[in-house]
C-alpha cells in the first residue's frame, strides 16, 4: 500500500514520443545562419615532432574556407584536457588534433581534412604503464606533468587519500596516494585466511550512440559565445568555455541539448577549443565527431592495475584489506588510480586498511569519467576475493558478506558514519535470488553461478528548480542540468506529487545557463537524489502561491483549500472552486491583482545516500574454445525508493549491459606504436541484446534520509558488480580465477590449460 | 544629493553596441533546418467574393514548395482579428490576406505570391464612417459583428463605460457606449464660457524600422509549435497560437526576438495563422512582411472624430465636459472610440460628464494600439477648447489649466482617487519654461507658441522576475517581457542598486515563455513601474542569499556584513572578505554545502500611477502656402524617478517626434474604393530628424507611491499633447483653429483663407 498517487508508479518517458520518432533535435540537427563545418586532422602518431604543416592543397578543396593550426590560434596553456588546443610542434597521442579544416559542408570539410599535408618527425613513445615507468623511458611532459587538479574537482571526481609530492626528476608517473589505517601487516599476520591477487582491465570506451558534438556563435561584442552541445555539464562547460576565451562565465551561454548517451564521457572536452575556432574565423562552427574520432581522441575509462589482498579470522571476520593500484591514465594525469583503491575498500567496514595507487601517463588519449569509475575494476577484485575467501573458509559467500557488510551508523569512507543504507537487504534479497538459490542445481548441469555486491557512496552538489502554474492549469518545472535517463519524467512525477496534479499536467522545460537555475553536472547519481528535493520544494511553493490566491478569492484561509481533479475546491463545498487554470489567469493579465505563480526550491543535500547493486549471473563455459555464454543475470539493485519503477528497471538493465561488456567484451586494444587496433565499432566489441543475456532486475526498498521521497541515486551500482559476478561464475562453472577483462574466449582459454 | 549609487545616472544602453553594429539577431535573421519563406497574396478589393483561386503558375516556380489558400486550412472561427486566417469566399479589405506561397527563398516565394491568379466578384464597400452608417450601407458583417472582447481586454485596452446592447437589426455599428454624471445640460446653461468643436484625425500608422515578422517550428508530436518574433507580448502570443493549434498554452513556446519598434502594433495579429500554415506543412515557416503589407494589412490608430464641449465659470473654474467620439476601427470592431472619450475627460476631475461613443467598422484594415491609443486626439480636443476658453475668459492658458488640473486625492476616471500625482508639478514646470516665457516675444517675431498637456493613467499587470549569482561575480537578471525601450538597463540599474553591485556587473537574460518567469505584454507605459519592483525583490532575495552563504562562512551575523566592491566582508574586517563569484562558487560545485543564489521577485502592483507630459511648441506659419514650421518644442515630463534619464528622455525624444508626425504628417489616406493611398514610405510622410525641430527634454520628479524607487511610467506621455501644443501654437501665430490632423499646407492654407 502506497501513500502515493504518483511516486511509485511505472511511467513511460515523457519525451519518448519525440525520441522514437526522430522529433526531437539534437546538436547535429542544428544549423545556424553561415554556419561553418569542421573536421580536425588528427595525429597519425603517438609521439613525434611536428616538422612542417601544408594547408594549400586542403584550402584548393571548394567549399573549404579556412585551415586553422596552432599558429592561428592564442596560446593557451595545455594545465588540463580541455585546455589542450591544436597541437604546437609536437604531438603527443595518435588521434590528437593538429588542424582544422572549416568548411560550408561537412563533405568539404572531410576532403579537406584528407588533404592537410603534416610532416612528421617520429619519437619514441610509451604505450603501457610498464613502459612508462621503465628505465630510461621517454618522458612525456619533459616540462612538468600538467596537474589538471582544479579540472577535475570540477568534474567531481573524488581522488580519495592524500596527494603526495612528486621527486624533482621528470617522470611519467603523474602522482600517488597512500591511505593507512591500523596496522595491517600484524592484521594479515594473524588472519586465518589470507587472499590475494592482481587484476586487470583495459581502457574500456563509453561509446555512446550519439557522438560528441558542438555547434558555437561567436559574440563579437563580449567576446562570449553561445554554444550548444551534448553536455552533461552545461554549467561547467560554461566555466571552460569563458576561461579559455578570456570572458566572465555570464558572458557565455551554453545550451544543453538533449544526449544521446554520455555515460561520463561528455564532462567537457573539445568545447573551449571550439569556441575558440568560432571566435578566430567569427562564424559560427559545428563540430559533430565521428564514431572513428569518438574512438580516438575522447576520454575512455583508464586502464587498471590492481593488487588487493584480504585477510579474515576463520569466523569470516574482515581483518585487513591492501590495494595497490596503477592507472594507465594516457597522456593527462587522473586522480583515478585513488579513487579505484578507496572503492575497492569501501563497503566491508575494516580498521587495518592500506591503500595505494601510482597514476601514469602514457603515449594514448586522456581517460575521463566511465560510469562508476574504476568500480568494475574495484569490485571485480573486492568481490573475486571474498568469493575466494568463503570458498577457503568453507562459508556461503553471501554470508561472508553479511557479516561484513556495511550498515548504518559504520564508518564510511569519507570519514562520516553511513546513513540508513541498505547493502544487507540487498545481500539478503540476492540470497533469496532463484537464480542463487538454485545455484547447485545449475552447477549439476555443467553451468555456473556467481554473486557479487557493488556500492556507490552518491555525489552531492546544490542546485534550484523553477515550477510556474500557466493558464491552462500546466505546471512547467525547469531545472539546470541535463537529461541523461529519463529525469524529466521523474521530476514530473515529484512536482505532481507535492503539487497536487496528474503528471500529464506538468512540462518540463529544457534551458540554457542563462535561462535555468543552477543545476550542475549530470553525474555520480545524484540528479534525482539532489535535484529532487528542489523540484518538490519548487511545487510546494507554487501550491502554496495558488492556495494563497484562492484563500483570497473564496474569502476562506488557506488550509481550508484541497485540489480536486485540477481544481481548488474549499474543503466540503466542492461548489466552490476554480480550475488551476483560471487561478493562474488571475494573475496573468493586464490588471491582475496576484502575483504569478512562480515556485522556487533550493536543495544542498550533504547527506550521502550510498546505493548498493548485487547481481547473480549464470554461465556456460566451453571448455574447448573458453567461450563464456552468459545465460542470466540477475539485477538486484536497493533504489531507496523507486520514484518512477521504469526508469530505475531501465538504468538496471543498462548497467548490468555495459557491465556485460566490460566483463566479456570490450577492451580499447593498442599496438605497440600507440596506434589503436580498436578504432570502429567493427572492431570494438559492444554486447548486442542477445549477448547482453535475459536480464532480471528486482528493486529493493530502504529509503533513503534525505532523498525525495526516500530516494537514492540509481544510475552507477548496476555497472558495478557485473564483472566480478560473472568473473565468479566462471569460477563456479570452471574452477578457474580470471583476473583480467575482457573475458574473452582465448584469456579463459589460457586460464582452463593452466589449471 | 542622491541616496543612490547608480539610480539617476545617465546609462548608455548596454546591448547599444550589439544593436549598432549589427550583431543583434532579430526575427528575420533566423534560419531554421528546412525553413520555409512565406509570402502573402493580398486581397486588391476591399470587398469581393472570391469566385476562384488559380495557384498552378504559382506552383510552377522553382522553389515554390506550395500554396495554401482558406481551403487548406482548418476552419477557425474569425471572432478576433488574430483569429482571421486566410479570406474564406470573400475578401473585405484591400491587404487581407488570400493565399500564402510558401518557397525555399524569399524570391520564390515572392515571385510565387505574384502569379497566383484570383477572380473576384466585386462589391460595394463602405470606406469611411459616415458611409458605413448612412442608410443602405452595405453590411460588413451580416451574420453579426465578431465581439473581439476577450481579445482585446487580453491585449490592455480599457475600454471605458458600459457598452449598450446593440439594435438587433445587422448594421456596421459595433458598439456604443454613453456615461453621463450630473447634469451636464444645467451645468452648460449656467457656464460663463462655452466652447465646443468638432476634431478629426485620421488612421495612422505605427510604422516601426522592423516591419512584423514570425518564425514557427511546429511541434507534430504535442500538436504545438515553437515560434520566434518580433512581439510586445511574447505570453499573450502564446495563448492566441495555442488556441488556434487546439492545444494547452504550454504546448507552445514563444521566444520574445529583439523588437525594432512596436508602438502597440505588436500585440499579435498574424502568429496563429503562421502558426497554422506550419503545422498545416509539417515544417518550419517564416514570414517577415514587406514595407508594403506592413501599411496594407496590419493594425494602424483608428480613425476619430471627437465632438469636444467644455464649459467653465467665469473664475475658469470647469463646470461641465462632453465629448461624442465616432471611431472608425476598419474592419474588426474596437473599443478604442470609448477610450477616447475617457481620456477627454481623465485628468480635470468634473462632476457634469456626458461622454458617448460609436465604434463604426469599415472595409478597412482593423486598427489597434498605437502608443498612447487615442489620446493625441482625446487631448488634441481638450487641450484645443481650454486654450480657446481660456482666451474667452482672459486667463493665462496655463493657470487656467492649474486652477483645473487633478490633485491626489482628486476622483480618478477609473472611480478611485488619484494617488500621488504631479499634473500641478508638470504645469507649473512648463510655466518656467523660457519657450513659454518667451511667447510674446515669439509672437512678435510673427511666430505662435502653444502649450499643452497630456495625462496617462498607467498600465497594470502582476510580473516575477529572477536574480541569480554566477561565479565570476556577476548576476544574471531575468524577467519574461520584451524590450521596446531599453528596459534591461533599467532593470539592470535596479537590479545593481537593490544588490550592492556595479551595473556592469549585471546582465539581462532574454528567454522565451518556457524559461523566463510570468512578464506579461508591454504597453501602457507599466514595465519598468510594474516588473522594476519584482526585479528589486529577486535582487534583494539574491542579496539576502549571497548574505546567509557569507554568515556561515565567516561565522557571524548576516546584520554584519557589507558588500564593498565586489566583495562581502565582515562591517569593520575588510580583510575578512570573500568576493561575490566566490561566495556564488560555495554552491555552484560538486559537493558545495550552500543552496546556489537564486532570487525570485513578484509584484502585483494595483495603485496606479499616472504621469504627465506637457509640451511646448513654437512654430512659424507660412501664410500663402499654409505650411507650418516646427521651431522648437519642449517636453517637460513628470517620470516620478528617472531611473534611467538617457533612457527617459530618448522616450521624451521619441513620442515627441511621433506627436510630431501625428500633428503635421502623418496619414493612411484611402481612395473611395478603399484602396490605400499612402501604402510606401514615399507617400505615408513621417517626420525626418530636421522637420521633427530640436527637442527640449525636461524631467520633473514626484515620486510616485508604488513605483520603483518612485518611478512612473514614461512612454505613452510624450506621444500625447504634442499635436494639440503645435495646434495652440498656429492658433496663437495665426488666430485659427485647427481641428483635423496631419495640419497639411493646403488644410491650414484653408483654415486661413476662411478666416
């Protein structure tokens, strides 16, 4: 029984229609009057010094009106990625743009962009973070590794531990963390059971369908600009966009258009060095990338190296955890490799933790953000070990985890106690699991059976929404950030709820950062969480300002009002009303003595509402070939509270995919020259929906203590848990460990002969 | 002495210099993704039936995608003129719209309109008011003249006293109104001095650099549509569209363009048939009308002829006012001849009134807003008999004037009393004037010097704006209304004051009916007295903000601190200080603890405040040739506060020189079979900026009760006494009285000659 008329309910998207349909516009869909098309000239090679740059023969394509280098652009100085312009003398990663070549079709551009003679000086590189760290091997930033570190607190990246100074030489190591807590040598000295290994996973691409783009007017007369993008961070591209161009922020305006999938990758990249092109030539510019520069020169999630070692006393007790972490985070710094150790020891509350992690550079693109960064990483090990743990104990290996699992009132890793979470119901509910309970069974048939838990501590930022009453009784709702999963729908779904109408009273209204209140980046599953609250305090206020005309034109105080079927009636004369939409036209017209309805909410929640994922897959192994057929997998993620029960199935099953694909597919290969192997979707290996496997996704409930109507962020744990769960599956199916994604038939393969 | 720090400053208007280096978009510079260009075919009749329309030629133009006619159209009901779409089987004005030739470019479209081949059946029309109303007249409408009422009431014009039930019999008679107040006919027999005349003036057009232009993306999947344009009000606009597309208000989304004139011609006319046509192809429509159909089909002044009977006592004091207006509205019926008489007798309170008016309609264009609707006549009469009677009475024109004029407290015609006002402030001013001062001298030298007032009750309507701080220390106000006469400076310098920040620290957000907060139309001269105040709320909200961010950051009371250049620091502590954009950055940030500072301001401001314009003109008459030369004319106008004085007096400037226009020059003169004479700026004359003479602008200041900072408003005032000041000026050059406008050569030739 719900107390709710709304909340709770499946909805479908409320801009699906326009989705399905192809009405909706998207930055590749705009032009704008003399609009140019851009195409970059990306490097061939992954170092190497620039000798010389012919444009003529590109500038002779018709229709091409402008080839812009390095030299016709300012100096800007290259601190972080999205401060990297075109390359100047030398070249650092193969696919770093060079050049651009502007054009008034995209055709001209491409053509041209074919024809844009560089002459290479070739250096040696390093493409591995053994290379990197070796003896003797080039260095990449000779001058000093650019720290970037504003950029990405910006980003909202959490490094974890402290940053320590770095050796005068020249390296490519970009900076390391230790984090020490107990003493766990004399804990891992007195375990009954003590289990280690090293894992590791690849550079793995976000790869969404819609492409990065961007379109840009220059403003001549402030020398702002206004741009249009697939952002997840209008706000945040506006501040790197005015930085670059030398302008305030309130004189860029930046439109986030609707995204067609971003999944961390789409923080902010290429826009200030668009913008800039728009302001040399002064004509607006569109730059749509294509799926082969997606691939090459955009931000994948970074290649990981992870020793972890557990140590349990024979009752199961979690006595000590180490992780020792290397990234491989291309040619900028990352604070990743931390973020990775302080996941992995996150969740199973323990008092002797020691936790390093060396980032490395390396001649390859940059990494950004990838969903839950680092956890498939993080989890994969944390999870494989436990399981390894109950097996050597001789426990059931969720119960190993509950009884080591986080609960209220713990120590969190960011130094407060958890809040009410919910990782035992989710243990609990796993356990439960058909799919578990019958594990035994599908063991007989040849078949294996893994579980795995992933948590996902939630991001925080403030934020505002706007909610206006119009004359046609509509609620239109604004907030600032953009739409990644469905969040228009779910808002709309809140403000009906603590406004008192039907959702399909309610618009949601997309602006820009000029126009919207303040939302901040789409990220860290915090839209719903944070923004939420905002969106229901912007509806109460705005039932308050109608109640407050009401109560004037009935002559009747406020609390004796209620809104029936769209109209405010005074409580028992249902007589007496008015349709919202009349109360809203009192006040909207010449000589009108009320003010409009004009609802405003703010939230800062700085309550972390933790999320937990578990899931349970079962596979087939063949042991002649070492393909891993996933059969099932089963989603069992706590949500707090489901606001809108599809969209939270549908981030579940997206997650549990993409964990599919980091666990059996994907993987951005490089040679040995720094050229990618992986640079198409032919080659880069994506789950298709028959690979992905039935998916069985089951919500759990523990609401949350500050999110809207219990809520907490859903986006990130289901991606979490996947790798190590069918990592474990094949382990129950084979007896054999993998360490190292993707899963792919020739890696099991290996791993079954040397059993 | 000023309490101010930059209210009172003379500000150059801050998109100056986007708007004179053509870097401002307007409507016609937009370009939509597979935008059509529209062009109308014209109705050459002012009244026919259509027997036939022949596009075939049409079609056959390159380019020429298609053209609609009535029939391809849903049927809508004509009951307003924003709701006439295309003629259905008869045309009743020269310049109604026909067909729409809708092409790839405007050349197509424009050699399309051309070849579309119409076969009328004239017939008789009625072209003037006294044709329309004589015996036998053929009947515009005869199934009943369209109300329009809603339309119009929605649009601000308050018509004035009771409209009468109409005979039943169908006539071109739309309306009547007749209030009467004491005994008019006694007050008249007992007067000392009675005077009485009979004034015309013809239709005059708005006639802005921009002519009216439209841009609509419809939206298939709501039904509702996007549109851009040139529009006094952008939420009025998307009601009328809404209603005719058949969906909720809020399915459609107006974006307020940058206005290049409107003068009351903007409140909507051709947005739902535009709308219509794009939904009707499925694709982006854009229709920017030319010079010529801008005179022949969009809203010009009606045509008046106002009989005016003052009576006053032998001390001038005014015992008695009649006024029987005859307004001639085209072919849409209008409350404006009732507005007229009310403004006759509005500002010397009188307790014998007999005020009656007849709305008459022709087979004209419909007429509509033109600033300060009505009131050049309604005060050319008034004006004209109080310096005639004041003649008669051997009284100084000014005090007699004086010893009439409204006082606070006096009855206001709207039956309160007036507020605050300075009508006695405004006389005494113009009584200074050295202009007036030197009448006799002037009149020596065979010039004449007349003066004159005007009175302007004030617009009304509820407003909301926002104030947001971005972290560059900037905010960003946003209000839902377009700018006609430089508002966002004004707001801007409000916003600076209320805040504690330098004006150039602020910037104005234009947005469209979705983003931007209720604003409501401009006109009747209300935006800056009415929206000002809730743009200092959302200022002071976003202060109060700003303060309870720096309180806990620095741990003391928000009573203690300041805002000193930028920064907010602790009273007394100026190194405990943080600057505005850090303050904004707290919130604006992954993590932050603050809610982001976002303002919200409402007003629903019910006290009017009524502002006065007197003027003072002296000019030189040619006796054989009638021709009159403007020498000088003053403004002196009682703004309350000018906020903005450069603003203020390019307002006096502006309407002056329109008064100008409307005295000497101005006419939309029509043949007896209705067809427009002056239908190009060669034949419709308006003033260049040598016949429109050196300006004298003086402000008076009382402030008002409810306006910002005391504020009025100040754009319908200056448009009003201007033609009866040049009227009292040949008057008092040459003895006669005019009493039709434009004061042509040949009519005050005429006037002489009967002398």
């Amino acid at each position: 029984m719900s107390d709710f008329s709304f909340v709770g309910k499946p909805t479908p998207m409320i801009d699906g229609p326009a989705k399905i349909t192809g009405n909706l516009k998207y930055t590749g869909d705009l032009k704008l009057s003399g609009m140019l098309h851009a195409r970059f000239v990306l490097s061939t090679y992954a170092h190497a010094t620039i000798r010389s740059i012919d444009c003529g023969a590109a500038l002779a394509v018709p229709g091409v009106s402008s080839v812009l280098t390095a030299e016709d652009l300012p100096k800007v100085v290259p601190s972080s990625r999205a401060r990297l312009m075109l390359a100047r003398d030398r070249v650092i990663f193969v696919g770093q743009p060079v050049a651009i070549v502007l054009a008034e079709t995209p055709a001209a551009a491409a053509d041209g962009a074919e024809l844009v003679e560089i002459d290479y000086d070739p250096l040696s590189s390093v493409n591995t973070m053994d290379a990197a760290v070796a003896k003797g091997a080039p260095v990449i930033w000779p001058q000093g590794i650019p720290t970037g570190a504003e950029d990405e607190a910006a980003h909202g990246a959490d490094t974890g531990g402290e940053s320590e100074s770095e050796d005068e030489e020249p390296s490519n190591i970009a900076g390391k963390t230790q984090l020490a807590t107990g003493d766990c040598a004399a804990a891992f000295a007195q375990a009954a059971v003590v289990v280690e290994r090293t894992f590791e996973t690849p550079m793995v691409h976000q790869s969404s369908i819609e492409t990065q783009g961007w379109v840009v007017q220059p403003n001549p007369i402030t020398g702002g600009a206004t741009m249009w993008g697939s952002l997840q961070s209008p706000f945040g591209v506006r501040q790197d966009v005015a930085d670059v161009l030398g302008v305030p922020e309130s004189d860029v305006t930046v439109y986030g258009m609707p995204v067609g999938g971003a999944f961390g990758a789409k923080f902010g990249l290429y826009e200030p060095l668009v913008a800039l092109v728009a302001a040399t030539v002064g004509k607006p510019v569109s730059l749509i990338l294509t799926r082969s520069e997606e691939l090459l020169t955009t931000n994948p999630a970074p290649a990981l190296r992870l020793y972890g070692k557990l140590g349990f006393a024979s009752d199961g007790q979690l006595l000590a955890m180490q992780a020792d972490v290397t990234a491989d985070t291309g040619v900028y710094p990352s604070g990743l490799g931390g973020f990775a150790a302080m996941q992995f020891a996150s969740f199973y509350p323990c008092e002797n933790l020691s936790l390093a992690s060396t980032n490395v550079i390396t001649n390859k693109q940059s990494v950004g953000a990838y969903r839950a960064p680092t956890s498939p990483t993080a989890f994969m090990a944390v999870e494989t070990l436990f399981d390894e743990a109950a097996a050597q104990l001789g426990m059931d290996p969720v119960d190993l985890r509950l009884k080591n699992a986080a609960r209220s009132g713990d120590p969190a890793p960011d130094g407060s106690e958890f809040a009410p979470i919910g990782m035992v119901e989710t243990l609990e509910a796993a356990k439960q699991h058909p799919l578990w309970q019958n594990r035994e069974s599908s063991r007989n048939q040849g078949r294996g059976v893994g579980v795995a838990i992933g948590g996902w501590m939630g991001g925080l930022e403030p934020g505002a929404a706007v909610c206006k009453l119009n004359r046609d009784g509509v609620l239109q709702v604004q907030i600032g950030t953009a739409d990644l999963s469905g969040t228009p729908t779910t808002f709309a779904m809140l403000a009906a709820e603590a406004y008192g109408v039907a959702p399909d009273k309610v618009r949601f209204v997309y602006s820009d950062t000029d126009s919207a209140p303040y939302g901040g980046g789409v990220g860290g599953s915090k839209t719903t969480y944070t923004l939420g609250n905002a969106v229901i305090r912007a509806a109460q206020d705005a039932r308050r300002q109608t109640f407050a005309i009401a109560a004037e034109e009935f002559e009747v105080s406020a609390e004796d009002l209620e809104i029936v079927d769209g109209r405010v009636q005074v409580r028992g004369f249902p007589d007496r009303s008015l349709s919202l939409g009349e109360l809203a036209g009192k006040a909207m017209t010449f000589g009108g003595r009320y003010e409009p309805v004009h609802g405003s909410g703010s939230q800062a929640v700085t309550d972390r509402a933790p999320s937990f994922c578990a899931q349970i897959a079962e596979v087939e192994v063949d042991e002649e070939t070492g393909d891993v057929n996933l059969l099932n997998l089963a989603v069992v993620q706590e949500v707090g509270r489901a606001i809108n029960p599809l969209a939270v199935q549908g981030q579940m099953q997206g997650g549990a995919v993409q964990g599919v694909g980091w666990a059996l597919f994907e993987e951005m290969r490089y040679g040995d020259d720094g050229q990618l192997l992986s640079g198409s979707w032919m080659d880069y290996a994506m789950p298709d929906a028959v690979q992905a496997a039935p998916i069985h996704t089951q919500i759990v409930e523990v609401p949350s203590r500050s999110g809207p109507f219990g809520a907490r962020g859903v986006g990130e744990p289901p991606v979490i848990p996947t790798v190590a769960a069918i990592a474990n599956a094949v382990a129950h199916a084979t007896g054999v460990r993998m360490t190292q994604t993707p899963m792919t038939a020739p890696r099991v393969l290996e791993a079954l002969s040397s059993r």
